[in-house]
C-alpha cells in the first residue's frame, strides 16, 4: 500500500505543481497583455481638423461703410456668453463687431456683422487681414479681408484715361483687293 500511497502523492504533487505553474503562466500572460493595451507609444492620430475657412471679404471705396457676416451657433446644451474680439491689421479701432458681446441659448444661434469705414488712411487695392476670434470657445476664428478698392473710374491714378469713340482714330478706309497672308521669316 505504501507504493500505492507514493504514487497517488506524486500524481497530486504533480498536479498541484501544473496548476500553479498555469496559474503563474495566466497571470503573466494577463500583466503584459493589460501593458501592450494601454501602452501610449504610438503616436497619436493627428485631431481631425476642420478644413480651413474662406475669409470673408470686406470690399469698398473711400467713404463707404463696408460689412460682411457670418453666423455663430451654440450646438451645446447649456447657454454661453460669448465676447468677439478682433486681430489683425486693423484691430478693434477700425473694425466694429455688432453685436460684440451676447448671450446663446443652447441650441440657439445669432449672426455677426463686421462693418468697417472705408476711407483713405487705408491704402487701395491691398489686402488687410484679420480674424474674429471668441476667447474661450474652441471653435477656430472667423477670417477676414478688409480691401480699399481703387476711384471709380479704375486704375492707377496715373493712368491715362479710357479712350472714348470720338477719341479714338479713323480707321483705314477698306481695301477692295483680297486679305494678304503673313508670311513666317525663315
């Protein structure tokens, strides 16, 4: 019986030895399976960003009021208090916002106008970007372009003016031969 007694005490050794070296296996295997997927070394997929916005332009001649608009919407659930400010070029000095500072009700929206006197301390024909920007809200500004267009009549100022029909030169009388063709020079 004693032989009998060893092997049954070998056969449990043995099993008892299997399932904690399985044990010990699982638990690894789970460690470095609970590393590999919370590891942060691959990088991140760049944000998707929203395609870049057209710039909205505010065009006119000296002595007009220009404007432009856009709308701003609150898509959250709750209300926000919104103050626009202005960068660029030309600043809140010479750029208005209207309105400047209000109020969205959640699900609400409102639109902004940007009016700008033309007059001529701007240069013509150039560009004046700027951006409306509202601090503390994520969505990305609203560009802008203020432009001073030339006089009416067009032009450099320097230019001769456009000829009119009573100035402009007889034409040749018509000739009744056939039309000559031009020849290549070689």
């Amino acid at each position: 019986m004693s032989r009998v007694t060893d092997l049954l005490k070998g056969a449990v050794e043995l099993n008892l030895r299997y399932t904690s070296t399985l044990l010990h296996l699982s638990k690894d295997y789970l460690k470095d399976a609970g590393e590999v997927l919370t590891r942060d070394d691959a990088p991140a997929p760049p944000p998707a960003t929203a395609p870049a916005r057209a710039p909205l332009l505010i065009a006119g001649r000296s002595g007009d009021l220009a404007n432009a608009a856009f709308a701003i919407n609150n898509p959250g659930d709750k209300p926000i208090q919104v103050h626009l400010l202005v960068q660029g070029e030309l600043g809140d000095e010479r750029v208005r916002l209207d309105p400047a500072r209000f109020s969205l009700d959640a699900g609400k929206g409102t639109i902004v106008r940007i009016v700008v006197p033309i007059d001529d301390k701007l240069e013509a024909e150039r560009d004046h970007p700027g951006t409306v920007v509202a601090p503390g809200l994520a969505a990305q500004g609203v560009p802008f372009i203020v432009r001073r267009l030339a006089a009416e009549g067009g032009g450099a100022p320097d230019a001769a003016p456009p000829s009119t029909a009573t100035d402009a030169p007889e034409a040749p009388e018509a000739s009744t031969s056939a039309p000559r063709t031009a020849r290549a020079k070689r």
